[in-house]
C-alpha cells in the first residue's frame, strides 16, 4: 500500500518532508511549498532536494507517487476580480515550475469556488485556467480534489468534476483526488465505496484517479461541512475507510491522511500529529480505540 500523510516543508524544503515521513512509517507523503494559506515562497534549495531525492531512493519511496498541494486559497473559479484570476493562474504556473524542479508530478488542486458567479461558468472559469496553465507541461498532474459542497465550491459531484475534465485539452495532465470526508459530507456513502466507484468508472474512468485523501469525517453524511476526523473516530467508521484503503483497483494510488493533529492535554496550544498510529492502525486492520492516548504518550514531533 501507498500510504503517507500530510507532512511539513521546512528549512530543509523537501529533504525535511522526506524525513518526517520516514518518522511516521510513511512510503509517500503530501507536502504545500509554502504555507497553505498564502501565495509566500522561497526559493528550492537544489542540494536539499538532491539529498531528498536520494533519502526517497534509499527508503523505497517513488517520487512519481509523492504529491504536492496547491495552497487552498487560489481560486480559479471567479474571475470578477480580473487582477486576482491572473494572479492565480500566474501563481499557479510557478507553482507547477517549482514542482518540476523539485522532482514532483502530482499537484493536488482545490477546483475552487463560483462566490457571485453561476456555476457553469465558474466552471468555464477554472477551464480556462487551467488550459493555460498545462498548455505546454508534459510530466506534470494537476488532480482535482472531490469537494464537500461547502460554500459555492465547484467539484462537487461527478458531473461537475467530468465537466471540469472534459474541458482541459491537454488530459494526460489532469486527474482527480478523491477526498473521503468531502465525499461523505458532499452526499457520497463511503459504506458503499465500490459501488461510487463503479459508477465514477462508467461516467469519468478509474484511471483519472491519481491521489486518496483518506480522512474521517466529524459531520453526517451530506452536511456540506468539510471538517475531518481520526481514523475511525467519525461518522465513516474505521471498517469503511479499510475497505477504501485497500480497493484493489486503487492499489497504485497514493493513499494520504490529513486527519487533525492532536491537542495537548495540558497546553491546548500543542498538537501532536497522529500519523505514525494511524498508519500503524492501518496496516494492521485493526481499530485502535486508544489513539489519541497513544499519540499524547509517543508526543511525535
């Protein structure tokens, strides 16, 4: 199994990813350039990078399986603002460049959200965008990831992702990032993964599938919310989420967590990540009640 989580993209830029994802048992990982919340980024540091490629080689970890997450806040959906959609798509190319020299071809991608425009053409919008921005890559995937539905979101259901496909001509460099909690929280009953499966096979094909999120959800299946829970300690259920984790037609896939970190229960304002048991947990296929307490007692950093 391809199976990582989220980690951090420090000092050491992705030689400090690599690391930490070794820290976790990890044998991928997902990491932002910069932080998630802002368009700030420093320059790749080329020895870091070399020395990240040889850690990946010497543990095992293909690069090509290695996934890199666009900061959430660009939006190629709306284009009211017609210095902030250039800036987005211009943001975007860089991003795809700094990839490249980093050795990553998986870009996960938020499709974005319409705000005051209609849908169709928020997703005219985001076509557009990324038509410019693939115009001339060759080794390079732009996933787009399921969404929860929250807001004015786009990539909420199977048409709108097929409608977003359909509109990029060059399709060797688009995929999909299926996101379990967004698909729960968008209407989607991972009780019943195969059969969504089936039907995403018929209506897009199986081999758009590029990257998992593997998340719990806190919320109720169709509650629009995004908010992600612990392996097994939300309304999916650990038995649901195994079955999603080991589908035998997704074997090849990256499978990544970004479940929440968790609190100190002393300092509210330390969190610990829970990779390393949850992947643990994972591999056994067995539930583990005792994880936040585990995670608080092993205090990973």
């Amino acid at each position: 199994m391809l199976l990582g989580s989220h980690v951090s993209f420090t000092k050491e830029g992705l030689l400090g990813s690599t690391k930490e994802a070794l820290k976790y048992g990890a044998n991928t990982f997902m990491f932002y350039t910069g932080a998630p919340q802002n368009t700030i980024r420093k320059p790749i540091d080329k020895n870091y990078t070399l020395e990240a490629q040889k850690l990946m080689k010497e543990n095992s970890i293909d690069i090509t399986k290695v996934v890199c997450h666009a900061p959430y806040i660009v939006n190629l959906a709306n284009n009211t603002d017609l210095t902030k959609y250039k800036f987005a798509i211009d943001f975007l190319k860089k991003e795809v460049e700094r990839c490249k020299e980093l050795g990553i071809k998986l870009i996960v991608l938020h499709p974005g959200s319409a705000v005051s425009l209609d849908r169709k053409t928020a997703i005219k919008n985001i076509v557009y965008a990324l038509n410019n921005i693939l115009e001339d890559e060759e080794n390079i995937c732009i996933c787009l990831e399921t969404m929860a539905g929250k807001g004015t979101e786009i990539g909420v259901n199977m048409n709108e992702i097929k409608s977003l496909l359909d509109g990029v001509k060059n399709k060797k460099c688009i995929g999909v990032c299926l996101d379990t909690c967004h698909l729960n929280d968008s209407g989607v009953d991972i009780s019943n993964f195969s059969n969504y499966l089936d039907e995403f096979d018929k209506i897009i094909g199986l081999d758009k599938v590029k990257v998992i999120h593997v998340n719990d959800s806190k919320n109720e299946l169709g509650s629009k919310k995004d908010r992600h829970e612990n392996i097994g300690f939300g309304t999916i259920g650990f038995d649901s989420l195994i079955n999603v984790l080991y589908e035998p037609r997704l074997e090849n896939i990256p499978k990544i967590l970004e479940t929440p970190h968790i609190k100190d229960n002393i300092d509210s304002k330390k969190s610990y990540p829970p990779y390393k048991e949850e992947i643990e947990m994972i591999l056994s296929r067995k539930f583990n009640p005792t994880l936040i307490e585990d995670v608080l007692k092993n205090k990973l950093n």
